[in-house]
C-alpha cells in the first residue's frame, strides 16, 4: 500500500481521500481550516501541518483547491508542492482551474524532472462520498496508467482524455453544460410549479422524457424531492455558487480564446454572479432558481 498527500481537505477533498484511507493507504492531508482538518480527521486522514509534512515518502500528491490562485500558490510556493517533492511522487490536480493554469503545472513539473496528471473530477458531493465520480486525466501516456490505480478507489469512471490539459480542458466544457442545465431545471421546476404540478409529479414525468439530466436526478431545487439536493438543507452549498460562478465563467474564457460562441453559458454565469451580489455566493449554485420564482424567493 502507499503513502499519499492530500492537499485541500474540503467538500470534495475529504471525501475522497478517504475512499483512498479505506483501499489500505496511508493518507497525510493539509488544510488550513480547523473544520475542514477536524472533520477529515474522523474520516482515518493523518492530518499534518505543511505540504512538506505531507510529502515526506509520498508515492503520490493530489490535490483539490478552490481554483486557479491556490493551485498556483500550493505548488508554486515556498513551501509547495514543487518545492518538496521527489522525482517519484506523482502529482495530480483534481481542482477545477483554467488551461493556463493547468499547463503552468505541467511545464514546471517536467521542468523539476516530476510526473504531473491533470485530474478534474465531476459527479458532486454525493459522487465523492459513494466513490463514484468520472475523473478525466490529461498528461504523458508514461503517467496515466499510474494516475488510474491512484483515482480508482474513489471513481465509477476514469477516462483518459489525452495529452497535458485534456482532461481539464474537458472538464470545462462539461461544467458549462452542467449549469447551462442547472438553468433549464431551475426554470422547468419553477414553471412546472406556477403551473399547479405537484413537484413529485413533474420531477418523475422529466426523469422518464427528454428533459431529464444529471442536475434534474442530483439536485433537483424543490425541497424533498431529491435527497441528494441542498434544497433539503435550506441550500447550504454542495456546489457552492461561487465555485459554479467559477467554473462557468473560466468556459466563457476559453470560450473567448477560443472564438466559440457560448450565449447560453453567459446567461448561466450572470445569474450566478448575480448570487454573488447579493452575498449569496456561499451557498449552493441551485439556489439561481429563485431568479425563475415570480417573487424572487422559493
Ligand atoms: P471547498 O472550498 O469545499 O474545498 C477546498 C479546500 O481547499 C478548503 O477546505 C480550503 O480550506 C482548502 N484550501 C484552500 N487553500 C488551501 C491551501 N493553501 N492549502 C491547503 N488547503 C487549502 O471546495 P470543493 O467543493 O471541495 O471543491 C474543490 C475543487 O473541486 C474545486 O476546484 C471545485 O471546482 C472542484 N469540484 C467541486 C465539486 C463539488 O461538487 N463541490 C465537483 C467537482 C469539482
């Protein structure tokens, strides 16, 4: 069994390194949150104080930060990532960054002589505790069968997407059309509602026709239908808006960079920005649905 490191102990990070706890490996996870440190300690993590810490005879380094800026300061800093460790640890990203940001890591990995796999995850909260997310992983084929045997505990699929930044570059143009569909369920569930359909009713009739979608199934935004949906738990975050608003808006970018033309994910990120606004950031990206109420509440 291997001794891995853990960086970023959060909704996601928790979860699954303690899929990797429960395979038989040794996990030293850092966190600066007390929660976050307390919580992944109860689930088997050796929780340290440094990535230093955290590296000393690791096999391998995964990650899952907020986004681009803590990924750039975890590995590029004085005391990160590529300051500490060795030819033979393979790292792996799992958070949600931007293609630049991505690359960065690859360029100053193969720079440093170390093995980086670009990792993205997608399938919740809920897919990291049961273990079941799809992780996309972008980098030199001479890592990618590694980078699988580290992921599989926590994964239902693993695909390997191709060279440095596909599995990222994938991940984006999912995430788009994640909440390009967490709009559609927002404005469906509130239509079917001002309709006079009970949400039971509608949810089942959408599951068994052609509006259905991973959002509808996951995190469907009217209380009690879903037990999976932070609708339950007055939308404290699963997903929070902020990250969506991230994600969404790093697809409109590339969308930028690239030339193509992304109307739909444009109108998602300004209803998440528009969370945002009204300080609402922290809470679950399935709370846009107010937007769609006639008053502005659910
Ligand atoms: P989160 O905010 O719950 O977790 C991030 C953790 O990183 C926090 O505990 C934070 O304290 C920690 N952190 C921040 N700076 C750090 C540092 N310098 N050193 C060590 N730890 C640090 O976020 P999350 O929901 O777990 O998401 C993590 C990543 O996974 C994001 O990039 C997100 O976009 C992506 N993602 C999230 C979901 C989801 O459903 N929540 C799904 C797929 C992908």
């Amino acid at each position: 069994m291997s001794t891995i490191a853990w960086i970023g102990l959060g909704h996601m990070g928790a979860p699954m390194a303690a899929h990797l706890v429960s395979a038989g490996h040794t996990v030293r996870g850092v966190d600066p949150v007390p929660a976050a440190r307390d919580a992944a300690a109860t689930r088997g993590i050796q929780v340290v104080d440094t990535v230093a810490e955290a590296l000393q005879g690791a096999d391998a380094c995964l990650t899952s930060l907020p986004g681009p800026d803590q990924v750039r300061q975890v590995y590029g800093g004085g005391d990160g990532v590529f300051a500490h460790a060795v030819a033979g640890t393979l790292l792996l990203d799992t958070s949600t960054v931007d293609v630049g940001t991505s690359r960065w890591c690859h360029d100053e990995a193969a720079a440093r002589g170390l093995a980086f796999v670009d990792s993205p995850i997608s399938g919740g909260t809920a897919g990291a505790e049961a273990g079941t997310l799809a992780v996309m992983l972008g980098g030199h084929p001479d890592h990618l069968a590694r980078a699988r045997t580290v992921v599989e505990p926590m994964a239902r699929a693993v695909i390997d997407c191709g060279e440095a930044t596909s599995g990222i570059a994938a991940k984006l143009a999912n995430n788009m059309m994640l909440f390009i569909s967490v709009m559609a369920m927002s404005e469906g569930s509130q239509l079917a509602e001002h309709l006079g359909l009970d949400p039971h009713v509608f949810w089942q009739v959408v599951d068994a026709s052609s509006g259905q979608s991973w959002a509808q199934r996951t995190w469907y935004p009217v209380p009690g239908v879903v037990p999976t949906a932070a609708a339950n738990h007055d939308f404290d975050a699963t997903f929070s808006a902020d990250l969506a608003r991230k994600d969404c808006g790093l697809a409109v970018q590339a969308g930028e960079a690239t030339g193509v033309n992304l109307p739909a994910a444009r109108l998602a990120l300004e209803q998440l920005e528009r969370l945002a606004a009204e300080g609402l950031g922290g809470k679950d990206c399935t709370l846009v649905a107010k937007y769609a109420s006639p008053d502005g509440t659910l």
